[in-house]
C-alpha cells in the first residue's frame, strides 16, 4: 500500500486589501512623516510670511541653531552607545569663559583661546568617562553631577562676573586683552555669504556622519548601545569606546561653545545655560527621522533646522517667546510618538 504526500506549499494567510493599505500608510507616516511635518511648517512660514523666505533669514537661522546642533551631534554619539551627555551646555558655557579669559585677561590671540576651549572640552569629557567608565556612575547622574561641577567652577573662577574687555580685575589693573577680530569672525564672518558657522556645522555634520555611518568604530559604537555585553564577548573594548564617545562629545560642545563665545563678544557667565535643553530636544527628535528609532545624524542636524523654523516663523509672526517652548515641546512629543509608540506598533 502506498501513500502520496500532498506537494501542495502552505502559503500565508491573505492579508486583507484594508489592512495592507493601513500597514502602509503607518509605515509611510512612520518613516516619513518627521520631514513632512518639517517641510510643511516650512511652506506655511513661506508662504504667509515675506521676510521668511528672503535669503538672509534663512541663513539667519541657520546660524542660530548651530550651536544647539553641534551640540545635539555630541548627544547623538552618546546616545549611540547608550548614554546621554547631560552636561554639553555646561561645556559650552565653560568654552565661553575660558575664550573669555584667555584673550581679555591673559592678552592671548585667538589660536591659542581656539586651543585652550578645545582642550577645555576634551577635558570634560575625559571627567564624564572617568565617572561613568571607571566608576561605574549611570550615565545620565555621572554628566548631570558634571555640569553642576562645572557651571559651579567658572563662577569661582570670575568671582560671578561675565569677562568683557575693559573689565577691572581683583588687582585693581584693567583687563589688557579684547576679543580678536579673527576670533569673532568664527560667527560673525561670511565665506561666499554663508555664516562661518554655518559651514562649521555643516562640516561637522558630515565628518559625524562619516564617523557613526561610514567607519569600524562608529558601527562599534552602536553596536555596545544595542547590546554591551553582548558586544564586550565579541572582544569589543565597550569602556574605551564609550569613553570615545563622551571626549568626542566634549569637543564638540567646546566648539559650540567657541561659536557662541564669537557671537555675544564676552565671557557671559549664563552662556550655555539654555542650550541643554535644544541640544537634547534636537538628537531624540534625531531619532524618529526615516523611522530609525534610533539616533542618527542626519536627523539631528534636520531636528535642529525644525527648531529653527518654529522659532524663527513664530518670531516673524510676533508670537511671545513663552508659546514657542510649547511649540517646540509638542513636536518633540511628536518625534517621540514616531520614533517608540507607532515604531512599536509595527514590529509588533
């Protein structure tokens, strides 16, 4: 007696014409909607405001969010590794100091403040993993006692006084240094009409896409925020690459802060203080661009564009300052709903 065995391949269960069509229109939103939402505000403004569309105001903006977008890059790269760098605008606010103090009171040029803010950075972020790496301290307490120490230590420093030159010091002498001209062209200089700002954080949007996209270690480093331990049996050095990460965020926000030292022309001891906040707003809204649910640069830099569309559209339009925080915290609660709850929902 033989048997036959049906060669007939089970197929999956037909999924129902409305159902598709709903997965892909999710999907679409999903992946999509962050740079609809950012094209449209940018239309409406456009197109209901004149001076938004003029050349200048653009760049204007682009300039204005600079600095929360180098900042948000350094965010970005801890967030990689699964962390979060609490203290970037205590960086910047410290880059703004020691700018400060290095040409008004120590009479140096512009090169040797650029190094003294730079290393200032790399200085910080070194504390940052020394407390998380070695001492074992969550990231997220490790750079929030961070700040705290720095933001403390500067106004030590100067004795709770911004530095401007012409200032008198303890001495009784009066400050023999200014800023420098090549100094202040950092935010206020133009090449081919563009800000040189602008330039430097375009610069430093593609090197940090180069580096987390393009390289060994940046595939590494999302690789540890993952799965560290994961990672660390795959012989990967998780402390050494997310020390990496927070020296690298502390040069960049050492270089924000060298922007925004250029801009005001003095050593404001309040500089950084508000741009914790868009740094931070600007790499998690990062996160729900192309439906990566994860952080990414390109996001980042087009999370900050977003914010400076809203602030400078509800400006143009007269709006007080105080609607454009809850503004910019509905679309950050927005980017949050793409990039966890509807990104849940369609893995599930």
């Amino acid at each position: 007696m033989t048997t036959t065995q049906s060669t007939e391949v089970p197929t999956k269960a037909a999924i129902p014409p409305a159902t598709s069509t709903a997965v892909r229109v999710q999907n679409a939103v999903i992946k999509y909607g962050f740079i609809f939402v950012t094209v449209a505000l940018f239309l409406y403004f456009a197109l209901s405001e004149g001076s938004f569309r003029e050349s200048a105001t653009l760049l204007d903006t682009l300039r204005y969010v600079s600095v929360a977008a180098i900042l948000g890059l350094g965010v970005t790269l801890t967030m990689a590794v699964g962390g979060m760098d609490m203290s970037v605008g205590a960086v910047a606010g410290l880059g703004v100091s020691v700018a400060a103090h290095t040409m008004v009171v120590l009479n140096q040029v512009g090169t040797v403040a650029i190094l003294a803010v730079l290393a200032a950075g790399a200085l910080a972020g070194l504390l940052n993993a020394l407390l998380i790496v070695v001492l074992k301290i969550p990231d997220m307490l490790a750079t929030l006692g961070t700040m705290f120490v720095i933001q403390g230590t500067k106004l030590i420093l100067v004795d709770g006084q911004s530095i401007t030159p012409g200032m008198t010091l303890d001495d009784g002498t009066t400050a023999p240094g200014r800023f420098t001209e090549g100094f202040l062209r950092i935010d206020r200089g133009t090449v081919l009409g563009i800000p040189i700002s602008v330039l430097v954080f375009g610069g430093l949007t593609i090197a940090a896409w180069v580096f987390l996209a393009r390289t060994r270690w940046g595939r590494v480093l999302y690789a540890i925020g993952a799965n560290p331990e994961a990672a660390r049996l795959a012989g990967i050095r998780v402390g050494a690459y997310r020390a990496l990460a927070y020296v690298l965020s502390g040069v960049l926000a050492s270089i924000g802060g060298l922007i925004l030292a250029s801009r005001i022309g003095q050593g404001d001891v309040s500089a950084g203080t508000s741009q914790l906040l868009e740094a931070v707003a600007v790499a998690l809204v990062g996160t729900s661009v192309l439906g990566r649910g994860r952080p990414n640069v390109w996001g980042t830099a087009l999370g900050a564009v977003l914010i400076g569309i809203i602030t400078t559209g509800l400006t143009i339009k007269g709006l007080p300052y105080y609607t454009q925080d809850v503004v910019e915290g509905a679309v950050l609660i927005l980017a949050l709903v793409f990039s966890f709850t509807l990104s849940k929902r369609r893995t599930a």
